[in-house]
C-alpha cells in the first residue's frame, strides 16, 4: 500500500502474535515502524536486519510510559502518523472470583493505555491527518462466560472507538478498531494463564463454534489493521471490523 511509504507508525504490544504481523506488513508498505513492548528481546529479535522496524520498550499498563513513548519516536523520527493500540491483556475470571486487582490489571492494558497513548499522540497525529487502529476481540460484543470484564474492557475499547471518531474527525483522524476472533497466539498460554491441556481444550471447542471451521493467523488480522491506516479506507471512521471466521453471528 503505497499511501502508507515513509510515513511513522506506532504498534504497542508488537513482540508476537498479531503486532508482530502487523509490524512487518506495514514495513513492507515502505512505513516506518515502531514497535512497543514490556520484554526487549522479542523486540530485538523482530527489527534486527530490518531497515524499517525500531522499538521502544513501554508497558501499555504504565501511564509515564505513553507521553515518553511518543516523545522518542519524534525525537528520532519526526513526525508520527499511525497508532495501533494491540496490546492486551486478559484472564479467565468466573465472577465468584473477581477482584480488584485482576479487574484493574485488564482494564488498564486494554482502556487506560489506549487512552492515554492517544491523548499523547493526539498533537501529532492533528498534523499529519492520522489514523489510529484499535485491536478489540469478538467479545468484546459477543457474550461469553468467563470472561465479563475482558469482554466489558474490549467493550468500552470498541465505544471509544465510535466517540474519539466523531470527536476527532474535524482534524482528519479516523479512528477505527479490528475485532480478533481467536486466533493462533500465545495469548491463552501467556495472557489468560491457562495451562497446555486447557489451551488445546479452548481451541479445539472455539474451532468447533467458528464457521469457517479454523482459528485465525496474526497475518488474518493484521492485513485488515493496515488495510485501515492506509489511504483505501480514507472513508471509513468510527468502525468497528470484525475478523474472527464469522464466529460473532453464532
């Protein structure tokens, strides 16, 4: 996509799975990527040898971490143009055992950080008529056991979405999100804690329930997150896309 050649892009969380993919394919459109994350060496490992990836380290859960994020990126770039809010968290949390603590943990990866990001981007983003990609889920609209305050997270994400589009389309942002449906990360392992034999339990049932009868890439994902900061959805704001094998019409 060559709307997107030289111009600066932010992805948080883009040390693996669906960041990871994003990162390279906006690289391949010729844009200058940025990737984020808590853990250096997956960073490292993804921009060495590659001309157009650079990283910063930055927890999206840390709130000092969101105006030092942006004010190294123009510092060492210059402008900033994209943002994609990909990092995430989320837990299984049956409501008997909800507290404080885990409550707060999601919300302020999947709502605070997002926010805070793109209030410290906002002047940037003003001057160069940008674009933010957020990353929700399925269920962030679909109902799900378990999972009520990852879901509520991913919710308020995908309303925020729809307000800061109305909000910020007088200065030519277009604000839109991508909802992932499951797709084949470590993010059951790693973010929701499961175990191996509950990993491969929750696949093979989401498997069964998604139509097109598989989990997704990261690159299934990713292809619509660029596809939405380029200039063929110079149309589209305020959207919310949903890219998960047609599990959210069952």
């Amino acid at each position: 996509m060559t709307s997107l050649k030289d111009k600066v892009v932010i992805i948080t969380g883009a040390g693996a799975g669906i960041g990871r993919a994003a990162a390279l394919r906006f690289a391949e459109s010729e844009a200058t990527v940025v990737v984020t994350g808590r853990r250096s060496e997956p960073l490292r490992i993804l921009v060495e040898g590659r001309e157009k990836l650079d990283f910063v380290l930055a927890d999206a859960a840390n709130p000092d971490d969101a105006p030092r994020l942006v004010e190294t990126v123009i510092k060492r770039w210059g402008r900033l143009d994209v943002l994609v809010n990909n990092a995430g968290a989320g837990t299984m949390l049956p409501l008997e055992h909800a507290d404080l603590g885990a409550i707060a943990g999601m919300f302020a990866v999947n709502v605070f950080g997002p926010s805070l990001l793109a209030t410290a981007a906002l002047p940037h983003l003003k001057v160069a008529g940008g674009s933010i990609v957020n990353v929700s889920s399925t269920f962030g609209h679909k109902a799900a056991g378990a999972l009520s305050h990852y879901a509520a997270s991913k919710a308020a994400l995908e309303h925020m979405t729809r307000c800061s589009a109305l909000e910020l389309a007088d200065h030519r942002i277009r604000v839109n999100a991508v909802a992932a449906g499951p797709t084949e990360t470590d993010f059951l392992r790693e973010r929701m804690g499961l175990s191996d034999e509950q990993v491969e339990s929750v696949k093979a049932q989401e498997r069964s329930r998604i139509p097109l009868q598989r989990r997704g890439l990261p690159d299934d994902v990713a292809a619509w997150i660029v596809l939405l900061a380029s200039d063929a959805a110079s149309w589209i704001t305020g959207q919310v896309i949903t890219v998960d094998g047609g599990l959210s019409i069952t």
